[in-house]
C-alpha cells in the first residue's frame, strides 16, 4: 500500500506544470493577494491580534526601463489588534484597526526563468481606528480616537511562478506586516 501511495506522489511531482512560466513584462497586470506576518503598527507586552494583516495588490508592467521593467498600481492593507490590561477589578484597553490604501511603483529585475524579483515604493494614507474596551469606558462615556496620516514604504519581494497565470509570493519591508506571503494571479 505504501509503495502505491509513494508511486503515485512520484507520478504527481513530475508532471510540469502548464505555460512556459514567463515572468513579469511590459503589459502584464498581477494581482498578489498576502497574508502577514509580524506587526509594524503595533508591538510590545499585551497586544494581540485581531485580524491578521492582510494586503492585496494589482500591479500593472508599464515601461522597460534599463533591463527591467518598471511597474504601477495600488494597494490595499488592513489588520487589527488589542491592548487590554486590569488593575484592581477594572479592565482597560484598546482596539485598533488600520487600513492602509496606496499607489506603489516597482523595479522588476530577472534572475531567473520563472523568478520575478522587484524593489519598490509605496505612498499611501494609513487610517486608523481606536476604541476604548473593557470595564473602565462606562465611567468615562464612549472613548474613541480616529487618526489618520500619509505614509511610504520601501520593500523587496519576488514571485516564483508555477504556470503562466499562477505564482507564490513574498514582499519584505514595511506595510501593513514586516513579511507578507501568498499568491500572485497573472490576468
């Protein structure tokens, strides 16, 4: 029965993928869709997640540029976290949400066949949400904050493409999370 199983996974694993797996050119538009890891909006003792970083991009390629290609497009971030502590019976914190919206311009370089490598920039508007939790807000009223601001971003990332269309991918560098990884779809 094992050497069934282990023949068939040997049968899985070498057939190819589909396409020729061409990386990013001129003309072409990805859509990466990631998942993050590691805050940069919010760390230390106490804060806890609660909705992950989640980021999702559209990228189109516009120009060469040297012997890469330069691309454009937007970008979408949000997450979520709580601060909560209690002292003698009375609990206290904050929730905050962040949403991140951007326009971001990409240097892609190629290395390798199926390898997009690219450096970028982003400038976008964070804004942010908070509202106070736990006992204490009922002897104070309703406690919110909203703020917003500009911000910008440097980071690095590439996609591994296993078809025409289909790709993994990881960007690092600041964002709505340190690391983000997952797919990239080429339409």
């Amino acid at each position: 029965m094992k050497t069934k199983h282990f023949l068939l996974l040997f049968l899985i694993a070498s057939i190819p993928f589909a396409g020729n797996s061409q990386p990013f050119v001129k003309g072409d538009k990805v859509i990466n869709v990631g998942l993050g890891i590691g805050s940069t909006l919010y760390s230390g003792v106490g804060y806890k997640t609660g909705l992950p970083p989640l980021s999702a991009s559209l990228e189109v390629g516009v120009t060469e540029l040297g012997p890469g290609i330069l691309g454009v497009g937007g970008y979408f971030g949000i997450s979520s976290y709580k601060w909560e502590d209690s002292y003698g019976g009375t609990t206290y914190g904050w929730k905050y949400s962040n949403i991140i919206i951007g326009a971001r311009g990409n240097y892609h370089y190629i290395f390798a066949e199926k390898l997009d490598t690219y450096a970028g920039l982003m400038l976008g508007y964070n804004i942010v949400n908070s509202k106070a939790t736990g006992t204490w807000p009922a002897l104070f009223g309703d406690l919110s904050a909203n703020s917003s601001t500009f911000i910008w971003s440097l980071y690095v990332g590439g996609r591994y493409y296993f078809s025409d269309s289909f790709a993994v991918m990881a960007e690092l560098g600041y964002g709505i999370a340190w690391l983000n990884i997952g797919v990239a779809f080429k339409l």
